[in-house]
C-alpha cells in the first residue's frame, strides 16, 4: 500500500486520478480505515482550513493511525503553491514518523508553476503577480521560496542536480517535468516525501506498484446535475454572458444569502427553490457566489463554505442529484461533510486533476472535484 495524507479535498483526488492510471485499487477518505485493503489509501484532511495547532495535531495523529498499516511509504500532499500550513503539517508527520529528513518538490511545471534560484514563478511571471496573490486564506504576497513558507532560515534550496542532505528539510526546485525524477531517484527510506502531483506521479511511475484491482468504469454525465464554483481563483474567467455559462444557468449567491441566517431564512429558501426549479427545467445548474456579494462585508472562507455546504445539502434533499461537479478543496470537504459523505472511490479522470468519483452504497450520486486553479474541460459542458 502507497498512503497518502493530503491537506485538501480536491488534491486528494488529483493524486487519485493518478491511482487511476496505475489501474489501483483507491480510496479516499476523511479518517483511517484499519481494515482497508487500498493499493492506494489518500486521506482528505482539510487541514489547510484549520487553525496551525489544530493541523499539526491531526497529522500526527493520521500518520500514527497509517503507521499500523505499514505502508511502503507516506507520501505528503501540499498545495503546489505552498499555500497552507506546509512545514508546520512536515514537521508535525516527521517526528510521528520518526524521520529526521524531509524533501519536499512542489510546483506543476505542465500548468506553468516552476521554482527556479529560490524564486517560484507561475506562467513565466513571480507567482505574487499572479491571481494567487488574491486567495482569501492564504494571499501569495511574495515570491521569494523562503518566505512563501515563512521558513525563517531552516530550510534549504537545491537543483536537482544536488544531493539531498542526511537531515533537515530540503526543498527542490523544478523547472522542467524531468527534475521531478531526478529527484524521485535520490529519495531513501529515512525520507519523508512531500510534494505536488507532478512529483507523486513519478514517484509511483519509479515504484511502480502491482495493482490489485480492475480499473472502475467509466462513467456518463446525468441529470439533474448540480455545479459549485467555490474557488474565487478563476472568477474573472468564467464567460458568463446572459447569466449562461456554455448554455448553463448560473444562479448567483446574494449578499443577502451569504450573511443571512444559517441557511434556513427565507431568502435561502427562495434561492434553494430557483436552484431546484432550473434543475427541474434545464437539467443543469451553476451555484456560485456574486462577485459583489462580498465586497462591502467580508466573511470568512470557512463560514461561507459551510454556508454553501447547507445549501446544497437542502437542494439536494429537495431535488435528489444525479452529478455534483465542485470547484474547489474547502468548498468540496464543507459540501461533503453536510451530505455525510466521507469516503470516496475515484471511478475517472476526466482531464488531469478533474476527477469523478462514486460513493459506497450510493448508486445515484457521482461527485466530481476540481481544483481552483484548474479549468473545468470542455467534457463536463
């Protein structure tokens, strides 16, 4: 078994869908299962939403629970921006794990993401020029490696021409899709991994583990299906003209809504109606939060996911769904702890990173994640 613990949803299942191509028995999942007999075991934590203490504390205490499991190793999701609690979450696995050295290789060269002389660059430009800099809980303010960690000196920068050292933590830089294997190739078993999915893919590639199962089935889009554009990254890409989006409604969040109530007032009751009524009548559905709605009141990320996640739970008590497709970690783990949904099996990998997945017992329900960052592929319009 190959474990995985990943600090949000939509990276989990990115790493599934790479479980997918291997033709791996995966599972996601929010807690350890001591039974399980995954090829590949990811566990969602949604630990880049929580307070820092609080984060550690639920990596030490995952990784103990995996440790029993005696997998072949404990791959460590982060976000390939470094947003999130990245070394505090390292350090915390590390002295579970009792491993004095750590590599950690973030970046996604495929989507324009490089780090090249300490300094992380997306689509040719530093990264704190970018739309990153606007992310609500964690805003890229600066370029510089070092301080996108707030690593305050302890860590150290190689290219992957340069040998790992026997302790600390290291951070490799990638420039090009071929550094990750450089690295891949140096890694020891006194070593804890932590990465990005361009890394974790040639990680597998070089152990290249014997599966155990056959590869799920592929399956259709069905209605009524229901969209969450939870992520704020890609808001002002989004060609939404005559309130359709590729034929779609898109059925805004008010301010009203958002900071009204704890989803059970009357303006969400309206707003859940017209939400079933268009799925009724077209099928399909996009739920998204006005660009205005929250200009003049701020709120935080964590209160407006759990608001989205009470709301879709009452949409789809009041019109049963047939496809949830969401954008975004947070926004996917807040929907899915309403639905009381917390194990999920990857069943296709729509476009890289946009992954399908089907629910124990539940043959009606596929949901289908996505990272912020990422487009959604024309398939699912």
């Amino acid at each position: 078994m190959i474990a995985v613990i990943a600090d949000d949803l939509t990276g989990a299942a990115e790493l599934a869908g790479i479980g997918l191509t291997y033709h791996l028995k995966t599972e996601i999942n929010t807690i350890v299962d001591p039974e399980c007999d995954a090829d590949l075991l990811i566990i969602a934590t949604d630990t880049r939403s929580m307070p820092v203490d609080e984060a550690k504390k639920v990596i030490t205490q995952i990784t103990q629970q995996l440790l029993k499991l005696t997998p072949r190793l404990i791959f460590k999701k982060i976000d390939s921006v470094l947003r999130g609690h990245v070394l505090d979450e390292i350090e915390s696995q590390m002295a579970a794990s009792n491993l004095n050295r750590t590599l950690i290789v973030p970046g996604n060269p495929s989507h324009g993401k490089t780090i090249i002389d300490s300094v992380y660059y997306y689509q040719g430009q530093p990264v704190h020029l970018s739309n990153y800099a606007n992310d609500p809980a964690f805003p890229v303010k600066s370029s510089d490696v070092k301080t996108m960690l707030r690593a305050n000196g302890h860590l150290q920068i190689l290219k992957s021409h340069q040998p790992i050292p026997a302790q600390g933590i290291t951070l490799g830089e990638v420039a090009i899709e071929a550094d990750y294997d450089r690295w891949v190739e140096k890694i020891e078993d006194n070593t804890l991994v932590a990465g990005s999915s361009g890394l974790f893919s040639s990680l597998v590639n070089y152990l290249r583990p014997v599966p155990s199962g056959a590869n799920p089935k592929n399956e259709s889009f069905k209605t009524p299906r229901l969209f969450v554009f939870g992520s704020t990254f890609n808001k002002d890409s989004h060609q939404i003209a005559d309130g359709l989006l590729h034929q779609i409604p898109v059925m805004y969040l008010s301010a009203d809504v958002i900071f009204e109530g704890d989803g059970a007032s009357v303006l969400a009751d309206d707003y859940i109606k017209a939400v079933a009524d268009t799925l009724q009548q077209n099928g399909s559905c996009i739920m998204a939060v006005h660009p205005d709605a929250t200009t003049k009141q701020s709120i935080a990320p964590c209160a407006l996911t759990n608001k989205m996640g009470l709301l879709v739970n009452r949409i789809h008590q009041k019109t049963p769904l047939q496809q949830l497709l969401i954008e975004g970690g947070a926004t996917a783990t807040a929907i899915l702890q309403q639905l009381h949904i917390f194990k999920l099996y990857p069943i296709k990998q729509i476009a890289p990173g946009v992954i399908s997945t089907s629910i124990p017992g539940n043959n009606q329900l596929t949901i289908t994640l996505k990272p912020g960052s990422y487009q959604w592929p024309a398939e699912v319009w």
